[in-house]
C-alpha cells in the first residue's frame, strides 16, 4: 500500500445546534471514518479537530475544519500546507442538493454548485482540482430556500436509512483511497 499522506476533510458548521442538519453530512462521514481508524479528533492549530489514522492501508489525516461552513477554505488551506499534501490527494466529503438522499457520488474537481464551502476551499487552494465525495441530501420541498432547506435536521423518513447511507459513504472514501476515483466511482454510481 501507498505511504503517502491523504487529507480528507469533512465539510459542517461547528456546534451541536447544527450537528444533525444536512449541511453537516460532511461531518458525520468523518465521523464513521474516524471510528473505523480507531482514534479521536484532536485540536490542531490549523482551526480543525484531526485524526492522524490509517484508513485503507494508507495514512491518513481526516478533518472537520472548526470555522463555519463558508469560511472552510483557510483551514483546508492550512491543513494542506501544514501536511505538504498534493491536491490530488485531498479528499473534501460535503452535502450535495443535486443529489437524491443518500447517493453517492465522486468526482474530481469542478464548479461549486451554489455550496459556499467548496467555494470557499477554491479559493483558498487556487484550484478546483480536488477529488470529492458527494453525499446526496436532495432538493428541498416547494419554493423552500435551499439555505434554509440544508440548515435543517434530516427529517424522520431520512433519519430511518441516515447511518446506512453515511456508512456507504465512508466506505466510499475508503475506496477512493483505495483503489482510486475511477474505479470508486463505477462501484458508487451504480447503486
């Protein structure tokens, strides 16, 4: 297995007011994540709680930056320069509105979508070219505003397959890590 460092930082806002909205999938993967590799978060200068693990064979540093949500760019940023890790192996987990509840989906790089915290880690990185793992929180209801739709809690039906989906997507961040994008991809795009 590789012996280089990956950096996988899982998107949220900061406190237990927001810790079950949809905003805070990002979170709970790296949550699992963390219980997989068998340690707790640490503060870390960088303004993020890390984990210095294994996951997949590999080492690895997982992430929830302590900022808000739009502000997860700076401590990416110091986050990547503290652990002199390439682009390509900076694995950001977030929510994603254009997604069905509980898909998966990975990609490398591209736009932000309307979600202030990719787009502040672009920003901050002078790239887009990151590899991500999209945890689907789908559309919000009616003319609901999508900020205000990814500020709420999960709602009871979701609540009921919440753990198996973010379950999923830890093991997709494994795979990634693993046995690289494309082929995590045809695994996690076929369900």
């Amino acid at each position: 297995m590789s012996a280089d460092l990956w950096l996988v930082v899982g998107l949220g806002n900061p406190g237990p007011s927001y810790a079950k909205n949809r905003h805070n999938a990002g979170f709970m993967v790296l949550d699992v994540l963390a219980a997989r590799a068998g340690g707790r978060f640490k503060s870390h200068r960088a303004r993020a709680d890390v984990l210095e693990g294994r996951l997949a064979g590999a080492r690895a540093v997982l992430a929830k930056p302590r900022s808000f949500m739009n502000e997860s760019g700076g401590p990416v940023k110091a986050l990547r320069d503290f652990y002199k890790v390439p682009v390509e192996r900076l694995v950001v987990v977030h929510d994603e509105l254009d997604i069905p509840f509980g898909a998966v989906r990975l990609k490398q790089g591209g736009g932000d979508n309307g979600h202030n915290g990719l787009r502040s880690i672009t920003k901050s990185l002078a790239t887009r070219e990151y590899p991500r793992v999209r945890f689907g929180v789908g559309r919000p209801p009616g003319r609901m505003d999508a900020a205000a739709f990814v500020l709420k809690d999960f709602s009871a039906a979701e609540r009921k397959d919440l753990e198996f989906e973010v379950d999923r997507a830890a093991d997709a961040v494994e795979a990634l890590i693993a046995d690289g994008l494309a082929a995590a991809q045809n695994v996690f795009h076929a369900s």
